[in-house]
C-alpha cells in the first residue's frame, strides 16, 4: 500500500468555499460569478464550479444580470430564501408570539396567541408555529428548527426546561413532546440570554466578544456573554441575579415555594413602582413611572438615583467577578430609564468596587426575545443547510 493520505481533502475545501460564498452572498446581496471569485480569491473556474454546484442544489438562484461594458450581461446569483426557514417563539406568563424567517433572516410571518385560557402548552406553541408558518406562506416540513425564548433555568445538559418561576405548567419532558409534536428540531433557551444574543448581532454590543446584559422588568436577570459565546454555566443557572442575597431584603430559603427572591425584592417592577410611589411618582407600570421621573427633570433625579443604586448592587456583583468592559441595561425599566438611568448605574458601580465598566442602554427595543430566537435558530440552519452543500 502506499502512504495514507488525507480522506476528503478537496471535499472539505469546496465546503468551506461554499459556506464562503453563501455567506456572502446573504451579506453581500446579489453578487456575479467574478465578483464572488474576487471576494472569496477563487479563480474564474473555481468560482463557476462553485455556483453551478449551490445552484444545482437550490442554494442559489439567478436574480438579474448586471449591466456590463462589452459583451454580454453578467448572471446575478443570490441565495434562494426558500431554501430553509426557521421560527423563533418568544413565550410569557400571557402571550406566545411566533416569526418564521426564510434562510437570508428576512422575517416573512408572525402570530400573536394569548396563554391565559390553556394548560396546554404543548398545544400553544405547535399552534403559534403551524400559523407562523402558514403566514409565511411555507409548509412546517421547510422549517429546520424552532427556538423558544422562555423565563427560567434551561438544563444545559439535556436543553430541557427545569424551572421557569411564572410558567407553572411548563416542565420536564415538554422538549420532548415538542420535538415529537412539531417533527422538527426544537430548542430551549432562556428568554434574557436570546435578548444578548439580539444585543450582540445588531443592539449595543456590536463587536464587543464580552459583556453582560441586565434585564430589569417584571423579573430581574443577566446574561453574559465570553468570547462571542453565551456562558450558561452547569445547571443554565448563570445570570439568574434575581436569586442574589442582597442587604435590605429577606433571603428565602426555599425557591421552590415561589417567595420572591431577594435582589427581585428590591429591583423588580414591583419594587420599582412603589419605590417610585413614596418619591411621588404614580403610574400604572414601572416603566411609566421611570419615564414620568424623567419627564419631571431635576424632581425624578431622587428616584432615578435610588433606583440606579439598587440595580448597581446586581450589577457589581456580577461585574466584580466576569470584570466585563460593557454592561447593557434592557427591560422594560432599563429601557424606560436610558442613559439618565445607565449612567447613574455606571458612576454607582465605579463607586463601590475595583471595576468600572461602561454601562448603556439597549439599542432594541421591539421584541429583544424574539429577535435573539430567530438569530440562534438561524445561526444554527445556516450551518446546516451550508455546511452540507458538497455530496
């Protein structure tokens, strides 16, 4: 025999210049065959070879032609967004909200269910997804994966849901029937850590590998992001501050009875709406009464602070341990509070610990949650609808 030599070598490379070329196609926008050889450095025939092949396997699909100088028009190719879709479910204590998105992530359906009047849960999602669908005008069959923003802890080890403090009828053993249900790849992930997802692709952390994102609203949480990665920890219970033991504030000792922890004590909404109530701020949500002490000037200066020094104490916490350059402040108190709030919380944790990370405001403020499921279930059909392409 002679010496071994490397299985697949020339495969692997036409996949990784079809994954190129598809990638910056979706970029890009329509792009000739020499214009996809120059920006992938492939020669005239490689890069002819290359189209042909994503076009044979409906990958890509001719679009126009450009206008050149002498001789014929050039071909325009982009990728065929019918290719693949996903649908990305964002689901609360009252309402599920589904968008299927085709493969280039242009969002081409969406429904709105309320969850008050079902212990179904299983019912409602395949129901958002098949109308999602439906509304995008495709068959469930074209859907490569649905990701589900919800409240609470995700097991890392199984992507099944272990605890979710205002979803009681949601449990173990719900991925499964999912999965089952839907005939489709169906993933779990927790709805704060989706919206730093969002944050990192097109909000406030563009190009920034680490940073945190606190989302105060009705619960309080954190996710955190290391070298472009969410960092879950063992148990998925990474970020979840509002169970932080705090000064001023009981400490339950038992989470499973469903008492308020103690950090959600002191910088809920709740906590937020009667806080704003003793400065002389009535409204009939938090973020009303944040954004009415920043219409009233100097006057909402005493709440806004107080209310910055309760976030800060989270937020150290968190930052004095990961020491992370940026912390984004979302939720529907983050969001109503912005920069005002931001940098009040910025100078407090600069004052109370060895770390001063820049702190901001989102830059997303419709449907956080749900544009974070549809990037990760997007991220996750791209690498497998182009990480396939050579047979």
């Amino acid at each position: 025999m002679g010496s071994p030599r490397l299985p697949g070598t020339p495969r692997l490379l036409r996949a990784l210049n079809d994954r190129a070329a598809l990638e910056l196609l979706i970029a890009r926008g329509p792009l000739t065959r020499a214009q996809l050889g120059e920006l992938t450095g492939l020669s005239k025939v490689t890069a002819s070879q290359l189209v042909e092949r994503l076009e044979g396997r409906g990958l890509v699909t001719r679009v126009g032609e450009q206008a050149g100088g002498r001789g014929p028009n050039a071909q325009l190719y982009a990728v065929q967004p019918a290719s693949a879709h996903v649908v990305g479910v964002d689901v609360g204590p009252d309402r599920v909200v589904a968008a299927c998105a085709d493969i280039t992530g242009s969002v081409i359906g969406r429904v709105e269910q309320s969850t008050r009047d079902t212990d179904d849960p299983v019912g409602v999602v395949h129901n958002a997804v098949v109308q999602a669908a439906s509304s995008a005008e495709t068959q469930l069959a074209s859907v490569r994966r649905v990701v589900l923003g919800t409240p609470g802890l995700v097991d890392p080890a199984n992507g099944d849901i272990t605890f979710a403090y205002n979803l009681p009828r949601w449990h173990r053993g719900l991925l499964a029937a999912l999965r089952e249900d839907l005939d489709t790849t169906v993933v779990f992930e927790n709805d704060v850590n989706l919206a730093a997802v969002a944050e990192a692709h097109a909000g406030a952390a563009r190009d920034v590998p680490d940073f945190v994102l606190v989302w105060a609203g009705v619960g309080v949480g954190l996710a955190i992001m290391l070298g472009g990665r969410l960092h879950h920890g063992s148990t998925g219970a990474a970020g979840e501050i509002g169970y932080l033991p705090v000064p001023g504030a009981p400490i339950p000792r038992d989470v499973s009875r469903r008492a308020k922890p103690a950090f959600q004590q002191i910088a809920g909404a709740d906590a937020v709406r009667a806080v704003a109530r003793e400065h002389g701020f009535r409204a009939a949500s938090a973020g009303d009464a944040v954004r009415a002490a920043i219409a009233a000037g100097t006057r909402g200066g005493p709440l806004l602070d107080e209310l910055a020094r309760r976030l800060a104490l989270g937020v150290a916490s968190s930052c004095v341990v990961l020491d992370p350059p940026l912390v984004v402040l979302t939720g529907e108190v983050g969001q109503a509070g912005g920069s005002a709030l931001a940098e009040r919380v910025q100078h407090e944790v600069a004052a109370i610990t060895l770390v001063a990370p820049r702190v901001v405001v989102t830059e997303l403020t419709e449907e956080p949650v749900l544009q974070g499921a549809l990037r990760t279930a997007l991220d996750a059909a791209r690498d497998e609808v182009f990480g396939s392409t050579v047979a």
